[in-house]
C-alpha cells in the first residue's frame, strides 16, 4: 500500500513574519506547538476521511431530518407548542457547547473527544427514538445537539489538523459538500419515515451509521495524543467562559422564543431575559480576555476589519441556510397541502444544487487559491434568490418554485466553504481549533437564531390574521388551532375545511405569513453582501505542521501569546 503524506507540498517553509497588530494582513506569529506530518498509507487515509464525512453526514441530517415530520410529531406527542424546539434546542445545544468541544480537544486530543461526541449523539438518538412525550423528545434533541456541536466543530478542526490550508479546501469542500446534502435531504428522508414507517425511524437511523463511524475513527485517526489526566484537564478548563457562553446563547433564545407567543415583547420576563443575554456577551469577552488562562476563543480573531465582516456573512448564511431547510417545508406543507413526503420532493432540487456547486467551489478554491470572489458572488445570489421567494404565493405554479429553488441554492452553496477558509488563513496553525470553533459558534447561534426568530414572525403574523378568519366565518375551534403558536402544527387543518372561500382565507394567511419570514431573511442577506465588500484576500497557505494538544501545549501558546 503506497503511503502518503497528508499535504501534497513542502512541510517546512518558513511562515511569513507579522505585520504590525490591527494591520488587514496581520498574522498570528508562530509557535512551537506543532509536529511535521504524520505519513499516512492511502487506506488509513481514506478511512479517517470517511469515518469524518460519516459523522458530519449523520450530525447534518438530523439538523433537518425532523423539518417534514415535527407536525405529526406535535400531534402524535400531543404539543403544539414544542414546534419550534424541536428544531431549535438541537442547534441550540450545538451552538452553545461546541467551542467547549474544540477546547476540550485541545487538552485531551482530538480522536478520544470526538468518539464521546460520537457516543453521546448516538445515545441520545435512542432516547430521542423512545420518546414518550414533548418534554422526553426535546430533551433528546438536545442531547443530540449537544453530540453534534462536538462532531461539527471537531471534523473540521482534525481536517486542519490533517492538511495545509490549501490543501484542506478541498477536503472542506467535501465537508460543505456531505454537509449541504445531509441537511438538505433530511426533510426529504424525515418526511418518507414519517410517512411510511414512523418519526421514530428519524432516529433509529442513526444508529447503525455512527456505530460504523465510530469504530472507522477508533481504529484509523491517529493524531497526535496527549494523555492528559482527566483532574488536570478539568481544572484547565474555562468554566466561566463556558457558562458565559451557554447563558448567552440560552437567555437570548429563550427571550426571542416567549417575545410575542407566549408573553408579550414588553412583559418583564422577556425584557429580563433579552438584557441579560446581551450583558453577558460583555461579561464573556471581559472573563476571556482578563480571567481566562486558556480562553474559549481567540479573541484576537475579532480585531481586524475583514475578519469581522467574513463572521458577520457566516452568521447571515447560517441563519438562511437553516431557514431555506425548515421553513420551505413548511410552505409546501401549508400553502401547498403537499404530504410530508411529497414535501421532501419538492426540496430535491435545493438538494441538488446546494451539493454540486458545493463541491465545485471547493475544487476551484483548492486549484486557484482564490476565495474572496466565491463570497462576493456566493452574498450576491443568496440576496437574489432569497428576495425571489417573497413572491412565493398560493397560485405560484410548483414549476416555477422548483427553477427558484435551484437559482435560490446557488448563493448558500457558494458560501459553505469560503468564510471557514479565510478565518483559518489568518491564524497560525495551533491556534486553527480556536478560530474554527469561534466560527462555528456564531454560525451555530445564527441557526438557533433563525429557526426562534423565523419561527416568531410566522406566529405573530398568523395571529394578525385572526380578524380575517373571523370575517370569513370561521369556527373558534379552527381560529384557535391557527393562532400564532398553534399554526405550524395544524398546517393539515385546511383539509377539514369545506367551504371553498374559506379554505382560500386560510392558504392566504399562511403564504403571507411565509412572505413575511422571507422578506426579513432578504434583509439579512443584503447585510451580508453589504459586509462581503470588507473581505481582504490572502494567499493560501501550502505549508504544513500537524498540531500537538495537551496542556503543555496549551501552556506553550498562552505564553507565547501573552
């Protein structure tokens, strides 16, 4: 068996020399917390990559696995209420832990951190599979997230670890590539289990498949492995800034959830939960920039210009990625009364598109060392397309929705990869786990923000909407199971209607409902592409160290830092 080195180019250039701090091209300098590659036969090779896109394939497919079949969960469970977080707590607790799992993999490796998140996931998955009620099933969502924000954050970060910058694009792409597929097929294979099996099966699926990951990645990743004790990784820990960073991301959602569904915007509790959320964001760079030994997140990332303008365009494109996967099922199944799995269908050429273009951006980034221009053009379309679905309505023919959808796919595709590669571009190699985790944090919350706040505008609009149903004669029975909070949970109520005008009242409100969420996703995708202009570019580059963990290391890095 040939045996192969992980970079393709030379190991030992020397790196360029930092520019002044603040400069657009400054660059972490080097330090000496990194080995030479590792050489690696093909087959291992190939083996740790699958058991990476397995992992990643499993954790993006339950992100949406549940968008077609949360309606017949709500009323199998018999909740209408825990609509939204059955989505939401999942990317909740991903978001919120997953620079906790990059750090933890900094102090005790990243092969025996990423096989617990492999086990946690498919742990909670069961839980999630024998789920009794509302309470037991977001309980193992968030669980679930809780896997997911470590295999997310660590398939990319051990990516890194395996290549050089220019090199890992196309393996990153490759990781859009399993990433748009999985999360854009989930509403299609969720709503087929739910059809002819059951929503359960969205769960048991996830067995068999991180079985196999699991022991792919237990047998063939051989990073680097530090042995730390567990005390000693423990107390190098930032606890502060974990909670800091987990009451963020709760107290914020929380008050976005409640605001105008279940309490009203001015009501104390919301306002209490909203104004300590955001104090907490100042409380948390405060601790890591002062308190932190080793900090969550390098915030030095954050000084420059185009760094902050390439976070600024993840965080819109996660929030629209996750929407364009929950929320266009939910147009088919509510505007269109289309069955969840012909739901799923009609989401095939979103699939598609986002998979195809996925890769071939990566290819081309990998071959040209140009990425700057994929984020341009990627902000661009993402605006158009998006603003093309406001004018989705209840006579739209489906044939049109469908070449919408494929033009509508072309920017987020093109957006996967491109902010990951610059932010890893400005880091130097030991700090790259800090810097991705800090990247998919604030992705991650985007999604969580976007499912609650998407979720918000869709309910307070069906609640003004209640004088309309009013007029129109409708029952209080059905009035009541369209009111904001009940809406998406009942989208199948429209069947049981037999009056043709009123049938046509309801459709109305939901397509004006949709109209609204996509006018306000158009907006964040105009920020994005206003922010995109700000991008500097920088030679990708090919040299290559694999990264040591441990708390020696870590010890190494804050001083050299400090």
């Amino acid at each position: 068996m040939d045996a192969i080195s992980a970079p393709e180019t030379p190991t030992h250039q020397p790196r360029p020399q930092a520019e002044p701090e603040g400069s657009p091209g400054a660059i972490l300098e080097p330090i000496d917390v990194v080995e030479s590659p590792r050489i690696r036969t093909k087959l291992r090779l190939y083996a740790i990559l699958s058991g990476l896109y397995l992992a990643l394939f499993i954790s993006a497919l339950d992100q949406t696995i549940v968008a077609n079949a949360i309606p017949t969960m709500s009323a199998e469970l018999h909740s209408a209420t825990g609509y939204v977080w059955i989505g939401s707590a999942y990317v909740l607790a991903s978001a919120a832990t997953g620079p906790i799992w990059a750090k933890c993999s900094d102090i005790w490796g990243r092969k025996l951190v990423l096989l617990i998140a492999v086990g946690i996931f498919a742990g909670s998955s069961l839980i999630a599979a024998l789920s009794a009620n509302m309470t037991m099933l977001i309980a193992g969502r968030a669980l679930q997230g809780l896997g997911d924000g470590g295999i997310m954050q660590l398939v990319a970060i051990t990516i890194s670890d395996l290549f050089s910058v220019r090199e890992r694009s196309l393996y990153l792409g490759f990781v859009g590539f399993v990433w748009a597929l999985a999360g854009s097929a989930g509403p299609l294979v969720g709503g087929s289990l739910t059809q002819y099996a059951s929503w359960r099966w969205c769960f048991w699926i996830n067995l068999p498949i991180t079985g196999i990951t699991f022991v792919l990645l237990l047998v063939f990743l051989d990073v680097h492995n530090p042995r730390t004790r567990l005390m000693d990784g423990v107390r190098a820990i930032d606890w502060v800034g974990m909670f800091s960073i987990l009451a963020i991301a709760l107290l914020i959602l929380l008050g976005l959830d409640f605001g105008g569904a279940i309490f009203p915007w001015n009501s104390p509790k919301v306002i209490c939960l909203l104004v300590v959320g955001t104090l907490m964001i100042g409380f948390f760079i405060f601790t890591e920039k002062r308190l932190a030994k080793y900090p969550l997140m390098p915030l030095g990332v954050f000084k420059h210009w185009s760094n902050k303008a390439t976070f600024l365009v993840a965080t819109s494109h996660g929030m629209i990625v996750i929407a364009m996967d929950y929320y266009l099922p939910l147009f088919f199944q509510s505007v269109k009364q289309a069955s969840p799995m012909r739901s799923g269908v009609l989401m095939l050429p979103l699939i598609l598109t986002q998979a195809i273009i996925e890769i071939l951006a990566g290819f081309v980034i990998h071959k040209t060392g140009r990425y700057r221009e994929f984020i341009w053009a990627g902000t661009t379309l993402m605006t158009l397309g998006i603003g093309l679905y406001i004018n989705f309505g209840t006579n739209t023919p489906i044939a049109i929705i469908v070449g919408l959808e494929i033009f509508g796919a072309l920017g987020p595709a093109l957006l996967f990869q491109g902010p990951t590669v610059a932010i890893q571009n400005t880091v130097d190699q030991a700090e790259t786990a800090a810097a991705i985790a800090s990247l998919g944090f604030i992705r991650s919350v985007a999604m969580s923000l976007s499912l609650v706040v998407g979720g918000v505008v869709f309910q307070n609009s069906m609640d003004s909407k209640q004088s309309s149903f009013t007029a129109a004669g409708l029952s209080e029975s059905v009035r009541e199971a369209l009111s904001g909070s009940q809406a998406a949970a009942n989208v199948g109520i429209t069947g049981s209607i037999q009056d043709v005008a009123q049938q046509q009242v309801v459709l109305e409100a939901f397509a004006w409902s949709m109209r609204n969420m996509f006018i306000m996703y158009t907006c964040l995708a105009a920020v994005a592409m206003i922010a995109s202009a700000f991008i500097i570019h920088r030679d990708l580059r090919t040299e290559h160290t694999e990264t040591k963990t441990g708390i020696q290391n870590l010890t190494k890095r804050a001083n050299s830092s400090g």
